[in-house]
C-alpha cells in the first residue's frame, strides 16, 4: 500500500488532490496543513486522516514523518500569490524555502525512502523572448518577482539533495492553475466572484474591477493539474523536472470577455492601478512535449469548462 502525504491540503490544490486520490485502491492517505479545515471546498470534505501541523517548525515535520513514513509525500504547501509576495517579500521567501528544507532535512536525517514531488512554478522562467517560445525546461529560469525567487530557491535546493544525498524528488513548473475552489485573491476567481456578485444585485454599480489584461497565460484546469502530478510520482523521472501546462497562451481580456459571455451580464470594466505590478512578464506559454513523452500525460479540460465551472462555483459561494 501507497502512503502519501500531501502537504497544504487544505489549499485549492490538496483539495482536488485529495478527492482525485479518493477514488483509488490501495492509497492511504495523510493530509496535513496549518489550517484546521478545507476552506474553499467544491464538494463533500474527503474522509482522510488530517494533522494541523506548521511546517515551518521542524521538530513536527520531523515527528510526522516519521511517525506516518510516507512512500510519496506531495508537497503543495506554499505562499504562492505573486502580488502578495511583492508586499511581503521576506515571508514568501523564507516560508516557502524553510518549508520545503525541513522535509529534505527529515528524509536525509530519517533515511525514511519517499518519493517526493516539489512543486514549481513557471513564474522562474522570468520575462520571455518571443524567440523562447512555448518555454521548455531548458530554458534559463530568470525570476522577476519574489515569489519566482523563492520557487527557484526551492528548485535548487531540491537538485542539492538529489546530487547530494540521493533523495528522490521530481520537480514541476507549474503553470497557471483555474477551477472550482480557487481562492478570489488570484485573477480568474477575482473576475467570477465580482460577476456573481453583479449578478446578485450586491456588487453596484456593474463594474469590474481589472489589472493588466494585455498579459497572455498559459491557463490549465486544476483537475489536470492533480492528474499531472499523480502521473509524475509514479512515472516521472528522479531529478527530473516537467512542465505542466497547456502549451497555449491566452490573453486576460479574453479571459474577462468570455466570462462575461458566459453570464450574460453587461457590466463595465475599469482598470486599478493598484492592481498593476512592479514587473509583470507580458507573456508566458508553455510547452507541455516533455511531460507528454516522457510520463504520457496532456490536459483534457477546455478552458470554457474550466470558467464555467469557476463561475458556478462563485455563484453558490454568494448565494450562501
């Protein structure tokens, strides 16, 4: 039997890892998260065994770990929000990288045999050429913000106790993620939280409230994302790192312009300047070849889904 550990699970990731791992044989699964409960939950909360545990002191880590000895640990825990990170830069640094050295630290010390997936973000490829586009694994990270710091802070460290000390992690760049469940603070909730709020007559006047929609993503449903995930730890290579992405780019104000369609609303848009970044990469696309070939994975869910999903979810959430 599988033992996994998913760290952050109560974030929107866990979630939908937890409830993708529900339905699987032979898996035993711990969540642990400093928070007491799943917060932003789609559906019914999954029967798992559950430890509020503070990654940052690693005298717990050291003890849940070695109490439970996971095969896979799937580290999600992370403070991941990059205009949160340009207000409190020492915090998302020293978490995300202290988090992340605690549990290498108990695998080295503890010689506990896991496989451990370290989660990244395509923010570490920086400010793009066009001629590096869709962006692979092999080209240069060049952060431009502090949460892209930490993540190839986090990378690196991941390679040191790889080389190091034979530890066994495979590595993502993950690209944006969307869904049911994701926090209003990132842009796509943002943008179906204000809606459903129009919608319900508690949002006047009509007005959306924007930062920058001349950037272009590379958006993937968070339900592939956990599928991705699943298929590195079993088939991804040790040391390794993958993209998960969709390999195409779309513009925000497509984005706004479709959700809007959806609802059916006429509402009109106004930019906040507040909302606009010290340095913000213009464009990001992915490309997704490698982790197809090597793992044999590739995303299923449209990005029309994935909006309609996210604005019903948002619509139920006003409604309660």
């Amino acid at each position: 039997m599988e033992k996994v550990l998913i760290t952050g699970v109560c974030g929107f990731v866990g979630q939908h890892m937890t409830s993708y791992l529900s339905g699987k044989d032979e898996i035993e699964v711990l969540g642990i998260d400093k928070k007491s409960k799943f917060e932003h939950f789609t559906g019914e909360e999954p029967d798992l065994e559950f430890e509020s545990v503070d990654l940052n002191d690693s005298k717990s880590v050291r003890e849940i770990l070695e109490e439970f000895k996971p095969t896979i640990i799937i580290h999600l825990a992370a403070l991941s929000s990059v205009g949160k990170s340009w207000k409190e830069p020492s915090k998302t640094f020293e978490n995300n990288t202290a988090l992340l050295l605690n549990i290498l630290e108990t695998l080295r010390l503890s010689k506990i045999k896991s496989r451990l997936l370290s989660v990244g973000s395509s923010e570490e490829y920086g400010i793009a050429e066009k001629s590096e586009l869709p962006l692979t694994e092999n080209c240069r990270v060049k952060p431009s913000n502090p949460y892209a710091v930490s993540s190839v802070a986090k990378q690196n460290l991941s390679d040191v106790y790889v080389r190091g000390y034979g530890i066994d992690i495979v590595k993502t760049r993950s690209f944006n993620h969307l869904g049911p469940g994701q926090a209003s603070n990132f842009f796509i909730p943002s943008i179906a939280h204000q809606l459903a709020k129009i919608k319900k007559g508690d949002h006047k006047p009509s007005k959306l409230v924007v930062g920058d929609l001349s950037i272009v993503r590379d958006f993937i449903d968070v339900r592939d994302v956990v599928k991705a995930y699943w298929a590195l730890i079993n088939r991804g290579k040790k040391g390794v790192t993958y993209n998960v992405c969709s390999g195409k780019g779309v513009k925000l104000r497509k984005i706004v312009n479709t959700l809007i369609e959806l609802t059916g609303q006429k509402v009109e848009i106004e930019v906040d300047e507040s909302k606009l970044r010290p340095i913000d990469n213009p464009i990001i696309i992915g490309s997704n070849k490698k982790i197809f070939n090597e793992v044999g994975w590739k995303p299923e869910v449209s990005l029309r889904k994935s909006l309609q999903d996210t604005l019903k979810y948002y619509r139920k959430t006003v409604e309660k």
